[in-house]
C-alpha cells in the first residue's frame, strides 16, 4: 500500500489530490496548521479510506524537521 504526505490537504487543491489518492488505495497524511481544519477533513474523507492529520507549517523549519 502506498502513503503519502500531501501538506494543505484539508482544503482547495490538497483536499481534492487527497481524496484522488484515497480513491485510489494510498493512505494519507493530510498536513495544515489548523489542527481544526484538517481533522474535520480528515472526518469527511475517511469514508474513502485511511486518512492521518498532522499539524505542520511547512514555512516553519523546526515544523518540518
């Protein structure tokens, strides 16, 4: 099974290539820095299989470490 990382998957663009990968078997790891956001995302998406949140802010080094 594939994983990916997709930052800024809980809305717009990040959201609609998670649900795409989700579709087509990979488990995901939806990133954003509201914690909010991403896990109500994340809620909605599970029906189409396995979604993961993390809290991340790509801009910030020690975030992405």
């Amino acid at each position: 099974m594939t994983s990916s990382l997709v930052p800024g998957g809980g809305t717009g663009i990040g959201k609609a290539i998670s649900e795409e990968l989700l579709s087509l078997g990979a488990s995901v790891v939806i990133a954003s820095r509201d914690e909010n956001k991403v896990r109500s995302a994340a809620e909605a998406m599970g029906r189409l299989g396995r979604v993961e949140t993390a809290r991340c802010n790509i801009r910030k080094e020690e975030d992405v470490k």
